[in-house]
C-alpha cells in the first residue's frame, strides 16, 4: 500500500525531502508554519545567504534540479583574509583551482526545493499551519491555524522543523530516556550589508570567501548575485566589548573603525542594520534516538543542528535526506528498519561535523590571520599534488567529497600526525647536520 507522510517543515531539508519521497510515490503532506516564501516571506530568520558545496549538491543532483538551483549561485573559490591594516590575502580552497563552494540565497534555494516537491501531484504543501504537537504512537501531528486547530494522519511524521523543532519536543515528553544537549556558543551573529557600487557591481572581490578575522570575533561576507555582500559579525554576545556593550551610533561607529576600517566605507547603512537586525544565537544540538519505531523520524536541524562555521549544516541536512531515501530503497517494506539504518549511518557523523564546526570557529576567527595558517595551507596544497587521492586536507574531505564526516576527521588526524612526525624528524636530520658542519 501507499505510504502517507506527514512532514512538518518546509525549510530547506524539508522541500528537498519532499521531493524525494514524492519521486518514490509516496502520499507527503508537507506542513509549514510560514507563509509561501513565493509571497515575499522571509524565510526561516537565518543567514540571508549560505555555502552549498559537494554534498548538497549530490542531493539536488540526484533529482535533477541542482543545474537550475547553480545557475543563481556565484562561486567563492578561497578565503580573502582582511587584516586590520586592510591588507588583503587570498588562499585558495583547493590545490585544484575548479574547486570551489557556491554562495546562494536561502530564499531562492528554498523556493526550488518546494516547487522541485510540488513538482509531484502526490505532495501537498501547507502554508501558514504550526505544528503544536505530535502524538508518537498515532502518528497524528497536531496543528494551529488561523482558523483553528486540526489534525494530520498519515503512517508517520517526519520531523524537518529545524533546530528548536517541536516534533523533537513531543519525542522529549514522549519517549522516557531520549537523550538531548544543547550548547550555545557565548558568540552571537549579526547580518549586515555591503551594496552593490553605482554601477551594480561587487565593491570587493566577487569569488570569494570574505573573512576579517580578529581572534574572538570575526566578520565574514558572502556575495550576492545583485552586487551586494551580505555580511555577517560573530561576536561575543557579553563582555567588556561585546553586542551588550556596544549600542549607540558612536560605540558601533567606533568598533567597526577600530576593526574591519576598509569595511566601513562600503557599509553605508552599518548604523541602521546594526540597529534593526537582530542578534541570533548559535547552538549546537545533539539528540538520539533520531526516530519512534516506524511513526516517527528527524531530519537536519531537528535532529543536529550545528553551528555555521564550516558551511555544513545544510549541506548536512541535504545528505541526510538522500541517505533516509536510499534506506527507503534498500528497506521498502519496512519503515522502522529504513529509519535505523538512516539514524545509523547519519548520527557518528552529524555528531564528528559538530566537532568540526566548532573547531572551525576558532580556525577562521584567529588562525586565517597567521602565517603559520597559510604555510600550513599551502604544505596541504603540496602535499595533496604530490599525493593525489592519498593524502587530502580535512577541508577538502568535509567540502569536496563526501566521505563521511566522522571518518574524514579520523583520517585528517591520522594525516596529521603522519606529517608532523615527518616534520619532527627533518628537524632532527636537519640540526644535527647543522651541528656536524659547525663544529
Ligand atoms: C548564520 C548562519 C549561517 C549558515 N550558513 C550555512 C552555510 O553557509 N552552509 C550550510 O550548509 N549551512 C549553513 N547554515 C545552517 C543552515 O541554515 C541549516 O543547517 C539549515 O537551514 C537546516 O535546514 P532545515 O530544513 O533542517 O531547517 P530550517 O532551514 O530551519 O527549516 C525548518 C523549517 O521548519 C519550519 N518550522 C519550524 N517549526 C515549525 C512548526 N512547529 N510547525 C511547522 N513548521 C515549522 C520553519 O519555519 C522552517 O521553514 C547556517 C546557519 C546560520 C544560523
């Protein structure tokens, strides 16, 4: 018989696992608490723009829709580090220079996957219904509109409701030790704008990562395919110069000069963004199990929600709806068993991306302005040439292939002690020979 979908969140996983599941035949209703970002809605509150690389686009690939989804994106094909002097260097993301991540708007990118889903007559999506509550054992969703509340039954929910999901807070209350953490990072993150020039042109280096690295906090900037860059600031959110003690026109005017001064005069609107956007919070959240026997299952953020700083959390969020498809495939007529192997194969690396985002924070924030960081980039570049296939930096595996998370971060630290152990004994060769000529 048909399976009938309930999936709560239409955000970017959800659209895309709309789409799957409705290329599989089966029944979806997608239910969303927004308007239809088609109406101008704003989507989801995050990033105005992101990084979608290797792997999310291996998702959209396998539904076709990744040559139309890339046609909107501009590649970024290294990090321009801006030092406070206002020097500029460039270190590519590859030793392969057709390697690059692609910068696209969260809107457009959401609006493709909803209609990639809407694409299927079997898909239905709902605007404007909040999901309230989930009943586990039913597999009944509980939601509110604007004319009240009423029920979705189908043979199970999927939970794609981002990282404060309340399909994963029925799981919580229903579920006697389900594990849950979340962390926050004492860093907030503020947007905000660089315009396009007069001519509608980038005012800064349009293929590239921008970063102001500052050791505690950092400024970052994507670019926009109208000119314009959206810039986002990572700041402690408490402390003797932080979001709480920076408020009026003269302190924001004041920092910004301070830190990033060739940022300031391609920011004409820096006081009032900095004024009227508002300041998110970042946090990582781990969860298991990811799904209730066969009723019941997460997705993306509500399952891992991690902080932004490998570029991953979407391109994760996309992987995980091409895995739940392929234990579909490989589990047709056994829902529970297709959502063990989907948890199975997805939690040890939603769990190692974490790690690595994290650890990614303080990499961008104060080692990209190190020149220690750059030679070590460039050994990386040397030693993946003359290696090819054999030996491949961490930010190669984690953006450009889809090795599994967890086990590209094992053989990074394998890598690792592998070259600095070679390091330690030249050194040694090296000296002593020093020591034999002088004396
Ligand atoms: C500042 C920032 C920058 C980022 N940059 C990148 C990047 O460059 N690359 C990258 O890969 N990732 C990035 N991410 C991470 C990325 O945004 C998320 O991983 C991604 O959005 C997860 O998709 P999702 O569909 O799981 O959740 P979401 O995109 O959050 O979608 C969840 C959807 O569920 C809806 N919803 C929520 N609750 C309910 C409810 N109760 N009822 C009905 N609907 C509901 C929401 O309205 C939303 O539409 C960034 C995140 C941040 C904060």
């Amino acid at each position: 018989m048909k399976q009938r979908f309930t999936l709560i969140g239409s955000g970017l996983a959800g659209g895309l696992l709309a789409a799957y599941l409705g290329r599989r035949g089966y029944d979806v209703d997608l239910y969303e608490r927004r308007a239809d970002p088609r109406e101008g809605n704003i989507v989801g509150g995050r990033s105005i723009n992101l990084a979608v690389s290797t792997r999310g686009i291996h998702a959209l690939e396998q539904l076709g829709i990744a040559d139309e989804i890339l046609q909107h994106a501009i590649p970024m094909r290294g990090r321009m580090i801006h030092d406070k002097s206002a020097e500029l260097h460039f270190s590519p993301y590859d030793v392969d220079p057709n390697k690059h991540i692609n910068s696209i708007g969260r809107a457009s990118l959401n609006t493709a996957v909803i209609a990639a889903a809407q694409r299927y007559p079997n898909v239905r999506v709902h605007f404007n219904h909040r999901c309230i509550h989930v009943d586990l054992h039913e597999a009944v969703a509980y939601l509110e509109t604007e004319n009240g509340q009423l029920t979705a039954k189908g043979d199970a929910v999927i939970g794609v409701d981002g990282a404060f999901s309340a399909v994963r807070q029925s799981m919580q209350m229903q579920i006697s030790g389900f594990a849950y953490d979340e962390s926050y990072l004492a860093h907030g993150y503020k947007e905000l704008t660089i315009p396009p020039a007069r001519d509608g042109s980038w005012q800064m280096e349009k293929e590239a990562l921008h970063i102001w690295p500052r050791k505690s906090f950092m400024m970052i900037a994507l670019p926009n395919p109208d000119g314009s860059f959206t810039c986002t600031l990572f700041w402690e959110f408490e402390g003797p110069r932080s979001f709480a003690t920076t408020k009026t026109d003269e302190e924001v005017r004041r920092f910004f000069d301070e830190e990033f001064p060739d940022a300031v005069p391609l920011m004409p609107t820096l006081l009032d963004d900095f004024k009227q956007n508002a300041t998110g919070s970042l946090v990582t959240i781990r969860c298991e199990p990811w799904y209730y026997r066969d009723k019941l299952c997460l997705v993306g953020d509500a399952a891992h929600a991690v902080v932004p700083f490998y570029g991953q959390g979407m391109n994760a969020a996309f992987e995980d709806c091409f895995v739940l498809d392929e234990s579909f495939e490989n589990f047709p007529d056994d829902r529970e068993r297709a959502f063990a192997e989907y948890f199975s194969r997805r939690k040890e690396n939603a769990d190692a991306l974490a790690d690595l985002a994290i650890g990614n924070f303080i990499e961008m924030r104060d080692k990209t302005a190190s020149k220690i960081f750059r030679v070590k980039k460039k050994l990386d570049h040397m030693l993946e040439a003359l290696f090819p296939g054999i030996y491949l930096p961490l930010y190669t595996m984690v953006t450009f292939t889809r090795i599994p998370y967890a086990q590209a971060a094992r053989r990074a630290r394998l890598q690792d002690g592998i070259v600095y152990s070679g390091l330690a004994f030249l050194l040694v060769i090296a000296t002593a020979i020093m020591v034999r000529l002088i004396f």
